[in-house]
C-alpha cells in the first residue's frame, strides 16, 4: 500500500499508520459462499420473483448471484441487506470473502470462542448493626475490562466509520473500490 494512502487512512481512522499496514494485510475469514447464504436467507421469506421486486434487482442478476456465478455490486449489497434485514457490513465481508474463495484464495477459518463461564454469586451478608459513626463511601472497585471486547468495540466503530465513507462514494466508486480490495488480498496470497 502506497504511504500516502496509508497515512490518509490513518488520519481519518485516528490509528497509527503501523496499524493501519498490519490491518490491511488481515483477510477476511472464510464464509459460505454468497449465493448459499442469500438462498438460506430468502427460505421462507422471499421468492426470487419477490425478492427481485422488493430490490429492483433484475431476474438475471439475481439468478447469477442465487447460481455463485457473480456477486452483487455494492449498490445492490445494499438493498439485498436492506430488503432481508442484514447487516451491511457483513454482507459486505462476506462479498469479499466470496470473491476472493471465487479466485483460489484459502481464507482463515473463525477462530472458536470459549463460552464465558457464569460468576457464581456468593450469597449475601447478613446486615451488619447501624453505626452511630459516619464511614466515607469508598467506590466499589471497577470491574476489570475485556481487553479483547474492547478491542472488537474500536474495530466496529473503525469498520462502521469505514463503511459511512464508503456509502457516500459514487455506485462505481463503490464497485471499484470492493474490486480494488478484493484485488489487493488476492495479489498478497
């Protein structure tokens, strides 16, 4: 990535431009293909005769996108996400991951999360006897943060920041910007 387009990026994401390089070398973790996932999404709940209505995609289109043989643009990303209710973001990371699958590119698997083991409460204390003495409240201490939480908190602001951004972006812009992306994970493979 050229230094100038990598120091931009950091201005606006208020990151390091360190950061910004390690982030840009991530790919994104494999997904089932988009045309699996809008199949599953529409069971139950759209035809492909209705779907195309509610979006104004045409037929053709959508039985490519239905078949795996394209992928929707990023103008009609949107109104898939917006007609089935799913996160643009998400939709928009598992484009990407289906292009680059599309390419040959063996993407990371999810990694597993452990389930968080639930506190056991300890029952409480039977009252203690009024105190004719004032004591100062002392604050209960702050409960330890999930670095790890926090950490997934900044990317998904920094993502949705990302995402505003490119939502302003000419319908073009968009598609080259998604093809250009998409371009530079496979090169780096």
């Amino acid at each position: 990535m050229r230094s100038k387009t990598v120091e931009q990026i950091a201005k606006v994401l208020n990151l390091s431009e360190e950061e910004v390089r390690e982030r840009a070398e991530l790919l994104p973790y494999a997904t089932e293909p988009f045309g699996e996932w809008l199949k599953n999404q529409m069971q139950g709940r759209f035809t492909r005769a209705s779907l195309c209505a509610a979006t104004k995609i045409s037929d053709s289109a959508m039985k490519n996108y239905l078949n795996g043989q394209t992928t929707p643009d990023p103008e009609n990303a949107m109104k898939l996400a917006e007609a089935l209710n799913a996160d643009t973001l998400a939709v928009a990371h598992m484009i990407v991951a289906s292009e680059l699958q599309q390419r040959g590119t063996t993407l990371p698997q999810v990694p597993q999360r452990e389930a968080p083991v639930a506190a056991k409460l300890a029952p409480a204390p039977a009252a203690a006897p009024a105190l004719e003495t004032t004591v100062e409240a002392t604050p209960a201490p702050m409960p330890a943060l999930n670095a790890a939480h926090d950490e997934a908190v900044i990317t998904a602001y920094t993502e949705q920041r990302l995402l505003n951004l490119w939502r302003r972006l000419h319908p073009q812009g968009r598609r080259a910007t998604l093809t250009y992306i998409a371009s530079l994970l496979a090169e780096e493979l």
